[in-house]
C-alpha cells in the first residue's frame, strides 16, 4: 500500500492470528471478515523513535517483540496493549529495519511523521468505503461551512468505485483552500459485534484512529471523528463545535443526536445527497450514538482514540448539550437495508434546525463550494 510501511502475511502462511471470541457466539461470515493476517498496519517516525500500530497481537506477541528488537539491536521497547488496537514505539533511529516473523523476511523502512501538515487545522477524520464523493463533499462543506473544518483525513478502506488517488483530487479541486489526504488504508474492516453484540474484532477502525492520532494529527488545532452519513448542527445554529472543543476543560466533548429518516421527495432512481432528507424518525427510535471532537495535544496517552468516545475519562464531563449529530439513514454505502427510500407520510416531521444548518451551509445550492 502506497504510503503505509505494513507487514502482512500472505493467504498460504501456515502463521495466522488467533480467534479470541468463542465459537458460539460468531455470526455468519466471520471468518470471512476476520483479520487474520495484519502484522502492523505501518511504521513512523517520531522524534528519536519508531512507531508501529498494529491490531492486536494476540499469538504474534511474543515473535514479533522479538523481531524488532532483534532488528535494532535490542533497543529500548515500550508496547501498549489499546481497545482493539496496539502501539509499539522502538526507540531507534533505524532508516531501515530487516524484519522476519513467522519465517518471512521483510525489510521495512519506516515513514515519515506527518503531523507538520495538520498543525493548528481544524480537522475532518473519517474512514469510508465506496461513498459517493458528492456525499463526501457535500459532508465536508457542510462542517467548513457550520463549524470551519479547513482539512480532511479520510482513510479509504478497500473502495473498489474509485482509485484513492481520483479521490483525493477531486475533493482537492473542490476545496482548494482546504488540507486533503485520502489514506489508501487496504486491511480487512474486521467483524462487527453480531447478534451478541460482542464487539471485539473490528480492528481496523480503532487502527485508524490511532494511526491518524500518532501519525498525522498530534499538532492539530483540533479534530471531529465521524461518519459521512452524519452532520453535526449546533443546538443554538451558530456555534462551532470545533470552538467547543478546544475551550472546553478537558480538551474532549461527545455529543450524541437524532436519526434522520429515509422520506424523501424524491422520485426512484434519482441521486441521494443529505439535503433530500429533512424528516426525524419517529420516537423512541430516534436516538443515535455518540461521536466526539477533541484537541490531540490535550490527550492524556494513555487515552484511546475510540468509535463513540475517547477512554480515560466519564461520559458525564465530556458530553456537551450544544450540537446533536443528525445520522441519516439513507445516506450510507455499505448497509444495503438503510439505502431504501420511502415517500414523505402526513406524520412525518420535519426537521428545522436541521434545515436552516443546511441553509448556512449552502447545500441547497448547486454549486457547492466551500472555499466561496
């Protein structure tokens, strides 16, 4: 992969990743989805160390610690165990390092630290899969527009409409006042919780989190951790949530919010974009997860970049009233079921805030620009 120093097993090694979850509680496919051949998704420089992140190590342990020492000459390892995720840092100033586990032999040159890029941004992160770019711009100028995000890290995961590079430069166009860097991130997305909802093999999200905390993002103003199917509206229309972030007193604040529903105007067949959907989806049903805004500096380390929170501190002092996320269900490429669409009923009930947000964000508009 183009960018990432990773190790990766091929499909006939004999060396795999053990399963931790018991047999009895795998749904149907997986196997098929299970990461068992990621060593360390990539290695990076910072400073007078090397970074790997990885997800977990599992069986590997043991044989990889070794390795890596063994390649820099037993220097100075620290290893930290994260949810779902795992950071090794080698304190070596290594350009290169020969290393073999599992009877493969790979020599790896570590990348560069690319924090410089981000310092003092206001940072977008996603991971995405096959979204539509106009749903990714239209995502991307609604927050620059709303709460003045000037940059965007999206880690593209395995997309098979479009080469991560015509990504890239398509939205560079489309904002070229703004940062933008598409991560070509090919590992497998993991296995979600199931019928159990026993979440413990979905590794890559949780690798990228932390890749782009350590790799990309420690010098940035500040940063929102979301989904393309998600907008975040200020509860007063008018207050960024990036500006709440780095005011509040743990540098950290969650939110959650409402779904929105998949009544549309629109008649089959024609393209979706957030704007064609205006209407709540009925109580109690209504309520989404969480998602999160936070200063990286701010961090303790031994905090975790998570899906729904950052770790090491209660939800109570993190979570702020003043924005409501709005999870749109139709907007979305990867769950078939919630890409349906239904005409708007009598009892459907508009959303306001949410339309005056996309008012001031000009999505109602043509010509979406967010550099205008």
């Amino acid at each position: 992969m183009k960018g990432l120093s990773s190790f990766v097993l091929p499909d006939d090694s004999g060396v795999k990743r053990t399963i931790t979850r018991p047999e009895a509680f795998r749904q149907d496919g997986y196997l098929a989805n299970y990461d068992f051949r990621t060593v360390f998704y990539d290695c990076f420089r910072e400073g007078d160390s090397l970074i790997f992140v990885a997800p977990p190590l599992i069986n590997f342990k043991d044989e990889l610690l070794s390795a890596l020492q063994k390649a820099s000459g037993n220097a100075q390892l620290d290893y930290y165990a994260r949810d779902r995720t795992v950071e090794i840092r080698l304190k070596t100033g290594a350009e290169e390092l020969e290393v073999s586990f599992a009877g493969i032999r790979e020599m790896i040159t570590p990348q560069p630290n690319e924090s410089h890029l981000f310092e003092m941004r206001r940072v977008m992160l996603t991971q995405s899969k096959n979204n539509d770019p106009q749903w990714i711009a239209d995502w991307f100028q609604f927050h620059a527009k709303s709460h003045g995000a000037n940059a965007l890290l999206l880690y593209d995961n395995n997309s098979d409409r479009y080469e991560t590079a015509e990504l890239e430069d398509g939205l560079q166009r489309r904002f070229p006042a703004a940062l933008i860097k598409v991560v070509d991130w090919r590992f497998p997305f993991g296995v979600t919780g199931g019928p159990q909802q026993m979440w413990d093999s979905d590794f890559s999200q949780f690798g990228v989190l932390n890749h782009a905390r350590f790799r990309f993002l420690r010098s940035a103003r500040s940063v929102l951790h979301g989904d393309v199917d998600e907008l975040i509206v200020a509860v007063d229309g008018r207050s960024s949530v990036f500006s709440a972030a780095e005011n509040s007193p743990f540098g950290v604040i969650i939110y959650n919010g409402h779904w929105i529903s998949d009544a549309t105007a629109l008649a089959d067949g024609q393209a979706l974009r957030h704007r064609d959907f205006l209407h709540l989806v009925p109580s109690p049903k209504n309520v989404c997860t969480p998602k999160w805004c936070t200063v990286p500096g701010r961090n303790r380390h031994d905090s975790n970049w998570e899906i729904h929170s950052i770790s090491g501190y209660s939800g109570t002092e993190l979570r702020s009233p003043d924005f409501k996320i709005r999870h749109f269900s139709a907007i979305t490429s990867w769950r078939a079921v919630r890409m349906s669409t239904r005409p708007i009923a009598a009892d459907d009930k508009i959303d306001e805030p949410l339309v005056k947000a996309l008012q001031g964000a000009g999505l109602f508009q043509e010509s979406n620009d967010a550099s205008e």
